[in-house]
C-alpha cells in the first residue's frame, strides 16, 4: 500500500479510531506502524443541548437500567447533569400523586387489604406519612394491639 493515509482518507473518511480498527484492523495497524494514527480522530464526540429532550425523543421508553445497559453514555450525561431522576424507573409506574391514585383505584379498600393487593402503593403512602389520611372501609384501624390478658385474681 503506497500511501496508507490517502486510502483511509479516499474509503473511510470520517470514522473514527476504533471503528477502524473495527472495519479495516489492518489498515489500522498500518497507520499505527507509520505513526499516522494520529490524523484519525480518536471519536466523534455528541454534542446534544438538552439530553433529556434527547432522552425523550429517543428513548423515552427505556427504563433508567435499560437505558444504562443501551445507551451507557446517554444515561450518564444525564446523572452528570443532574438530570437522571427525571428518567422514570418503570414506565408507566410514575404515581406523583399516591393519594389520588389510591382514591381513584383503591377507594374503597382497607389500609390492611391495600397493603396485600398493592404494597408498593403502601409503601409509598408509608413514606409520605399519607396512611391516616385514607378515608376507605376501616382504614382509622392500621394495628391493634393485643389486650394484655389481665391477671387472674
């Protein structure tokens, strides 16, 4: 090969070190024994103004774990920019509001029954200190604790 340089400029200009190496491994090595390596850019970088508007008209779908076993580099720009939490972890399981949610579902359903038919919904209603103010079918009732058997006299 005369000129390795021209061949990599005439067929595969634009790409970059390691999609190269990828492609043409030998021609890769060629420049690399020459030391002309270094007219090839070593990546192309993405520049995206807004990653999470990015986010949304790409991958809007993806899960924050889907999304950083995929597309790794998209997932931490955004925990870089503190932009990660507004990537839902499930989607479609997004409550913002608990309370109405539960309203709207689970109306009509004890704290108890609640808790065996949607413990992620209690859980959450837990944290949030929302469980007293649950107006279901006996909901004032969360634990009771048992009497003490008084002493026989």
């Amino acid at each position: 090969m005369p000129d390795p340089l021209a061949y990599y400029h005439e067929h595969y200009s634009g790409l970059s070190r390691g999609e190269l190496q990828c492609i043409d491994a030998s021609l890769y090595h060629t420049l690399r024994r020459h030391a002309l390596l270094q007219a090839v850019s070593q990546r192309q970088h993405r520049k995206i103004a807004d990653p999470l508007a990015y986010y949304h008209e790409y991958y809007g779908g993806l899960t924050r774990g889907q999304l950083q076993r995929q597309q790794s580099w998209l997932y931490h720009l955004l925990r870089r920019k503190g932009l990660l939490q507004k990537v839902c972890l499930q989607p479609g399981r997004a409550i913002h509001d608990p309370l109405a949610y539960y309203y709207e579902h689970y109306g009509d359903l004890s704290v108890r029954e609640l808790r065996k038919k949607n413990p992620a919904l209690y859980q959450r209603l837990w944290r949030r200190g929302l469980l007293g103010k649950l107006v279901g079918r006996k909901t004032h009732v969360l634990y009771r604790k048992k009497a003490m058997p008084q002493g026989r006299v």
